[in-house]
C-alpha cells in the first residue's frame, strides 16, 4: 500500500520542526484556497501564520518571482548590491516611520529579525538585560528565542541571560495582582527593570498573538512607549505575525500613533517566501558590521517579491480590505456567541476579539469563570478541517483567525458557518479524545 503524503513526512522530516493540529496534507493554494491530494478544497483562515498575508499565488506576486529568476544578479547581498535589496530597503524606509538616519537589517524570518535587532541595541548600549512580555513570542533561534515567553513557559528553553518577562495586560483575563489597573502593573514591572540602568532595549508584540491573540487595553503601547523614552531605551515592536495591513492599518503601532525605535517585518513581506527585516537607528544598526551573516539574505527572488507585496498591498488598499472582512468575521462570530438562551455552542465561546484580520475565538467550558477549554480547542480545529477549513489554536484555547487579506466576503460566511458547525459536531461527540491525542499543537 502507497504511503501517504503525511505518512512519508513522518518518516522523512524532524518533529523539531513541526507544529501539528491534524493530518493536513496541501498540493496547492489559490487565494484563500488550499487543495488537498485529493482535491478537496480548505478555505485558509491561517494563511501559514500570516506569511501568506496576500493569499496563495497572487499574481503580481508569481511575475516578480519569474522575473527575478530567469536572470538573477547572484544570490544575495552580503558582498554586493543590486537593486531589489536597496530598492527594498529604500521601499521600507519610506514605508516604516522614523527619524534622523535610519537603516534596514534585511533577513530570512522574523526570527532573525528580532535577533538582530536585539543583539545590536546590546552591542550598542553595552548593556545586556532585555524586557519582553510574558506569554510573548518573537522568534525560535539565538537570543529571540531566549526572550520568547512561550518557549521559556513551555520548558523548550532557557530565558536569555537577564530577561525579564513584564505581564501583558488582558482586558479579558486580568492579572491577580493588576488590582483593577492592568496596564499600571504591566508598566510598573517595566519600569522596575528600567530604573537598574542596564536595559538595552525593550521589545513588544503590539498584539499578543501565539500567547492567545490578546488586544492590550486603549493607552498601553503608548504609555509603554512614553516610558521607554523616560529612560532611553529603545523600544522594539514585533509587527512580523499581525503587520503590514492585517489589523486594518498598514502596521499595528499606528492604531496608538506611536513611533517606536525599531521595528520589525516578516512573514506576510515575502508573499509566502522567507525574508525579513529591521528597520531602525543607523547609530544602533550600523554597529558591529559583519555581526549577522547570512549568505543569502536580500536575494533577489525574494526581495523582488517582497518589493511586490508592498506595492500590491497599497494598490489594491488590503488594510482596509482587512479591516471590512475582519468587521464582517467578527460580527458573524459575535452572533454565533450571541446565541439563544441554552444554546450549547454559544456558552462555549467566552470571548471574540479582533483588529482586522487578527481574530481570536477564546473557547472555554464555563462561560461564567472563563475556565479555558484547551481540548475543546484541540478538537474544534480537529473538526474544521474536516468540514473544510483550515484554523489553528494559540494560548492552549484560542482559535486564531488571521486569513489573506484577500479572503472575500463569501468565503467569510463560509467559514463562520463550519466554525459554528465544527463546535457543535464536537459538542455532540464527532471528535475523540483519542483522535486528537497524537497532536499536540502549540
């Protein structure tokens, strides 16, 4: 008997690099579309953790791949230049706000992003103790991964030597200690750090999204910010899962008018492919040169198709697409939570958050005490992938709805429908406890 695609993958390829919900197997993608071996068609509420951002072969997207291919200028910029890596530096200087002299770090994932960023505001300072937010993650190699709350929490790593996890402020779930004010006892930790004087840079997600796509009370990015220019240190922000036209803006910071120091893209920028960048201070970005090689950064395949995000993102207005069909995913979900007295799947769902195309359906098993229900969770995305769409789970319970910006209406209602329907089939016993114990999630 022929192995299946799953089977030969678990064969073939290391569990260290795997995050499994279920035996998902894709030979293709168009849009909001993914097509299984078998042709069965999955409506994308992941869009690969937003690194599709702009759907699944988008065709301006496929003509600057081609393009680029058929006569690159070598394979990178790490000893010599051509035009789609200055170009998009150039592109994201124009497109990130700052002042004075600015630079862009250029990188394959916003791991290495963060990792840079961090790294050089140490070299610079001199100083080497970083704040990062509890249940915050930022990358999976180097010191990124030592100030990823949700590595350190889950016992994968050590925290970074000198980190210090702030709680993130959540309207929904306050903090036993907050005492009412979640965002003073969020800033109060920060500041205790800052006030030693040995603090190199702060750096925060402006939506907390592998931690349970968590939206922070009105004020706290920019009493965070107004708090690190107390003190002088740079503040970071992590725009590589919910930036670039996902939460209805073209970044997340903007929502609270700030400016940070340094900000950081991944994921949605390549289109599907691996870039990432830095974009801040010459004074901090210019230091150490030659302090973060990677021989094939700034290629030319892949910054011409992050070129060609950028463009497509502004014409054809994709924030503001995102923000109509996240209002429209919301309001959907809204009224399946809202439903009538007694209804079984309405007392499951304990919240439905949301900024654009940057949703969390929290499930829990008591309405009441917003008792997290990480297995209802677990067979929930179980039971939408077998009616036909693809959604994963972040924070034990939360599902994670962060689509292409290019979703239509159509299949927004399409998606709320087996989401509704997916919780009941589970609440009538259609998911097994065993079904789901070989994955284990996030």
């Amino acid at each position: 008997m022929t192995a299946t695609l799953y089977e030969r993958d678990m064969a073939a390829v290391a569990a260290i690099e795997k995050l499994r919900f279920y035996p998902l197997e894709v030979v293709s993608g168009s849009g909001s579309i993914l097509v299984t071996p078998d042709g069965r068609e999955l409506i994308d509420l992941t869009a690969t953790w937003t690194a599709c951002g702009l759907g699944h072969g988008h065709p301006r997207i496929v003509e600057a791949i081609t393009r680029a291919a058929q006569s690159p200028p070598g394979a990178g910029g790490l000893s010599a230049v051509h035009p789609d890596s200055v170009g998009l530096a150039e592109d994201l200087l124009d497109l990130v706000p700052g002042d004075g002299a600015r630079r862009v770090y250029l990188g394959h994932a916003g791991s290495d992003a963060n990792d840079v960023a961090i790294r050089a505001c140490q070299k610079a300072s001199g100083k080497e103790r970083v704040v990062a937010f509890e249940h915050g993650y930022h990358g999976g190699v180097g010191t990124a991964l030592g100030v990823s709350a949700v590595h350190v929490e889950a016992g994968s790593t050590t925290p970074a030597r000198g980190a210090v996890f702030a709680p993130y402020p959540d309207p929904l779930r306050p903090h036993e200690q907050s005492d009412g004010d979640e965002i003073g006892y969020s800033l109060s930790v920060v500041a205790a750090a800052l006030r030693g004087n040995d603090v190199a840079c702060v750096i925060v997600e402006p939506i907390l999204s592998d931690g349970g796509l968590i939206l922070p009370p009105e004020g706290f990015l920019a009493r965070l910010h107004r708090l690190t220019r107390e003190y002088d240190v740079p503040l970071i922000c992590d725009e590589v899962k919910v930036g670039l036209g996902r939460p209805g803006t073209l970044h997340a910071f903007q929502h609270e008018d700030i400016q940070p120091d340094i900000v950081t893209l991944g994921k949605t920028l390549g289109g599907g492919l691996p870039i990432s960048a830095a974009v801040g201070p010459a004074k901090i970005l210019d230091v150490a040169p030659g302090s973060a090689l990677l021989t094939t950064a700034g290629n030319p395949i892949c910054t011409a198709a992050a070129r060609s995000v950028l463009r497509t993102l502004r014409d054809e207005d994709l924030p503001a697409a995102a923000a109509a069909r996240g209002a429209q995913f919301v309001g959907r979900l809204r009224a399946v939570a809202d439903g009538a007295a007694g209804d079984a799947v309405a007392a499951r769902v304990g919240d439905v958050r949301g900024r654009g195309l940057a949703i969390g359906l929290d499930l829990v098993s008591d309405r009441e005490t917003l008792q997290r229900d990480n297995l209802f969770a677990r067979k929930v995305v179980y039971r939408a992938w077998q009616l036909g769409a693809v959604v994963y789970y972040v924070g034990g319970n939360v599902l994670e709805i962060t689509p292409p910006l290019v979703i239509t209406e159509a299949q927004v209602d399409r998606a709320v429908d087996i989401l509704a329907e997916a919780m009941a089939d589970v609440l009538g016993g259609a998911v097994s406890d065993e079904t789901v114990s070989a994955f284990a999630g996030w």
